[in-house]
C-alpha cells in the first residue's frame, strides 16, 4: 500500500516507507525498520528495544496506546488501524498520543478509512497515511475545511474563538 507522509511544511508527499510490517511469526529483518503487533511487542520487547534499528507498533482499535507506556518515547511509528471506517476509536487514540504521551514520531493510518476523515485524522495527529488514496487528494482533503468547531492538536482557532475575535 502506498505510503504518504507530511513534510515538515505540513505538504503531504508520496513517501518511501522504511519500515516492513511484520506478523506475529515472521523473522525480524537483518536491519530496517520494522512494525510489529503489540503482543508481539510485549513478548518480545527486550529483543526489540535492543535492535539498533526502528521499531514501530502496530494497535488494533480496542489497543490503548496509553498500555506501550514509557516505552512509547522509545518507537519511531505508531501505526492505528481503522477496521471499518465507522469505528473512530484510532482519533482517540491518536489524540492521545499526541498530547497526553507527548509521542513526536510519525503516527500512521492504516486500514479502512475514507477520504473524508482525513482532514478529521490530521488534526488529531496523524501524519502518515497507508492508503490508495492520492497525495493531491490528501492535500486537497486537507484544504477543504478553513475554519473548525473543536479545538484539537493542530492548535487551530475554533469558530467561536474568532467569532470572540481571540
């Protein structure tokens, strides 16, 4: 699945993605980044932690991030899965991440997820997306809301805070 990720200048762009993203089963890479389950983490983790290479986790929907605890400085990627575009638990998720665990690596998208949540999953801290979708409808997703209701990570003004001229 294509990879896009947002630069610095907050641009999303095509990306290489430096990571593989391994099943419980599969043998770590020789070196590379590598995304694995969290059970996988959690049984693994001295090995994992101990690699001189990237190490990302992947979490289900029902998988708090907050349950990586501290080791949550120590990943490169954390990957939320969308298992139907219905179940909103990974803006949560990612939201958290971003401001309660003060995560600053890349937070991916993955799963089924449509184009109109990506706006929605930006603000809340995504910056990395797996998806089919294009890097020009990514940009043109993220442009097509000016002004917003709630406040989130992006620190953007609310309606009411202009409305209050803040």
């Amino acid at each position: 699945m294509p990879l896009i990720r947002v630069d610095a200048a907050g641009v999303p762009q095509a990306a290489e993605d430096a990571f593989v993203t391994l099943a419980d089963d599969a043998a770590l890479p020789a070196d590379g980044g590598a995304i694995v389950s969290l059970t996988r983490f959690r049984n693994e983790r001295e090995r994992l932690l101990a690699r001189n290479a990237p190490i990302g986790v992947r979490l289900k929907a029902a998988e708090n991030p907050e349950s990586l605890g501290a080791d949550v400085s120590r990943l490169s990627v954390v990957a939320l899965e969308f298992p139907a575009f219905n179940d909103g638990r990974a803006f949560s998720w990612a939201r958290i991440l971003r401001t309660r665990l003060g995560f600053t690596g890349e937070v991916r998208a993955v799963g089924h997820f449509i184009y109109d949540q990506v706006n929605y999953q930006r603000r809340v801290g995504f910056d990395a997306w797996e998806t089919s979708l294009t890097v020009e409808q990514i940009a043109r997703a993220f442009s097509e809301m000016t002004d917003v209701y709630q406040p989130s990570t992006d620190g953007k003004k609310t309606i009411r805070e202009l409305r209050a001229g803040r």
